[in-house]
C-alpha cells in the first residue's frame, strides 16, 4: 500500500509546469489503484487541501485535520459531495474555499466511492440483487447473485418496485430506468403484502427466472394511479402483457391521444374517467364519487364526445381502461 506522505511528495516532484487540477486527477488515481482505504484517502484530500476534511458512512464519521490526525468534526454547512448510499464527503473550509477545493472534494468522493463499492456489504448485496434481476446477465452470473442473496433454488419469490423516496425491508438495489430510478427489492412470494404506494409486485418467479419478475413489477408500478397505489402483476393479468407490448410500439393509439389532450386541458376530468373504467353503472360512479347521477350522466357524455367513443357501453368502458393504462405508461414517472 502507498503512503500518504509519500503520494505528496511524488506529487510536488511533477512537472511544475502541469496544473495543478491534473496533479489533484493523479493523486486520486493513484490512491484508487493502490486500493487505498478511507482513511487514507480523506487523510490524503486533507493534506492536499490543508484543511479538515471528513466524511460519514453507514452511521459512522470520521474527521482528520491537515495532518492526519483524528478530530471532532465542526458543526457547519461546509461544501460536500454524495456517495454510496448514505454517504457524505466534505472540507471543513467555508466556501469559496481555495482554487482546487471543489475539485479535490469530487475525487474524493467519487475515490470514496469506489472504496464503499469494493468493501461494503451493502454494495455486495446490491450487485447480487442487480445481477438476479438483470435479464441480460449471464443465468451463472445470476445463479452466484442468487446464492449471495440465499435465495432457495426451488422457492419462489416476488420482485417488488418502488420509487426511491419510499421505504423497503431487506436489501434493495437502486436500478436506473427511463422512468426514474427505482428501488427493486426481493420477497417470498408467500410474504403478506403490506405495502406503502406507490409499488409495483412482480409475477412469482424461482431465482433464475427473478429478471421477469422484475419486469413485471416495474410495470406494475408503471400502472399505479391515486386510486391503486399497489399493483401486482398477477391481479392485473393480461392488462401486464399489453403493457409490455406497449412499450415495443412507436406509434401513439388515437385513444391515447385523445385522452391525453383531454386531461391536459381538464386535469379534474380524470378521476372521473378511472371511476367510469372501473364501475359497472353511472349510478356507482355517481355514489364514489359523491355527485348526483344527473351530474354524472351528463359529464360522461361531455367526455364520450371529447375522446370520440362512447365511455358509457361495455366496449367504450374496455377502450377507456385499455386508454388509460397506456395514458400511464406513458406519463408516470418516478424522478
């Protein structure tokens, strides 16, 4: 392992005529390649900087000054850098600081990173649950990830999908998708739903088979509105396959277009629709959602006319709920 004090003095010794950001790059570089620990790369940004500089990890804090050494870290709003999970770097320097502050405070994060990644438990786990999920992993590639999560070969389990901002039991893995990221999580699929919305539930798939689960479950999601903030891939049936579908299609249905200038242009108009798609007669609509039926008859034609089919037939009601299941395909997002 390379030392901190001898890393500064290689760094001095560079070309005086490179800059000093370029010195900052391979200083970091050199600490990742040498596999440095954290103490060592905070030691290192603090002897760079000058200044205190710390970072806090997994409920643990560590701050050393100019030195090297230990401190108790100064309350303050001091500049600071994400990593990790929870993680956090920062230089006890008010800003603006010195030139190359804001750039030592990166590598060290991203240096930081890098370790947590490598050393982390929790950084295991989550590639393990990113590889079982991920369908064009390699089936060994999955099976190891499988037996890192102890996952039972012939049980089935569950892939459960959330927004990022809502809270999970057990290990969960963060997987970026073009709807925002999301946080994916692994259950049996014997497991009692108790679910805070919005959350999509997979299909029941034994561990190599999980990345359809996945799928399913992120379109699950896809498919929750105020009304059903928990879907599951199985209550929703063939409706999961359409929206699978879906996806492969370039071309906007005209049912879709026109549902979508209608909400647009009245935002109130939708709760009204979900209601018609899901209730056998205006009356019920009427009953949830506290209005009078006259009131309810003549919205609902207002509406037939507006996306150019009736909404109040059996086959208008299937229209309106294929519609509007690709209406939130199309908009949910999870940011």
């Amino acid at each position: 392992m390379v030392s901190v004090q001898g890393l500064v003095w290689r760094l001095k010794a560079l070309d005086p005529v490179a800059s000093e950001s370029l010195k900052v790059i391979a200083y970091f570089d050199t600490l990742i390649n040498s596999r440095a620990n954290a103490d060592m790369l905070i030691r290192g940004a603090a002897a760079l900087c000058g200044c205190p500089v710390g970072y806090s990890l997994e409920g643990r804090s560590i701050c050393v000054d100019a030195s090297g050494q230990r401190i108790t870290s100064e309350q303050g709003q001091w500049p600071s850098q994400p990593f990790g999970i929870d993680g956090k770097a920062w230089i006890q320097r008010a800003r603006p600081g010195f030139v190359n502050d804001e750039l030592i405070l990166e590598r060290l994060a991203l240096a930081l990173g890098v370790f947590w990644d490598r050393t982390s438990p929790v950084a295991i786990t989550r590639r393990a649950m990113e590889a079982v999920i991920d369908g064009d992993m390699p089936e060994e590639k999955r099976s190891e990830g499988a037996r890192l999560l102890h996952l039972e070969r012939d049980r089935m389990y569950r892939v459960h999908a959330t927004p990022v901002t809502t809270s999970m039991p057990g290990p969960t893995a963060l997987v970026q998708t073009p709807f925002g990221p999301i946080k994916a999580g692994i259950r049996p699929s014997t497991e009692a739903l108790e679910e805070v919305g919005p959350t999509g539930v997979g299909l029941a798939r034994a561990p190599r088979e999980l990345y359809y689960s996945w799928e399913t479950a992120l379109l699950a999601l896809r498919l929750t509105t105020p009304r059903h903030s928990v879907q599951t891939a199985d209550e929703l049936g063939s409706l999961i396959v359409l929206a699978g579908r879906a996806d492969d299609s370039g071309q906007e249905p005209t049912d879709v277009t026109n549902l979508r200038q209608l909400v647009e242009g009245q935002p109130k108009a939708l709760p009204m629709l979900e209601a018609i798609a899901e209730s056998s007669s205006l009356r019920s609509v009427a009953g949830q959602l506290h209005l009078h039926h006259s009131s309810v008859q003549s919205r609902a034609a207002e509406l037939s006319i507006a996306l150019a089919f009736d909404i109040r037939t059996p086959v208008g009601r299937v229209r309106l709920t294929l519609a509007l299941a690709l209406f939130r395909l199309a908009t949910n997002r999870f940011d």
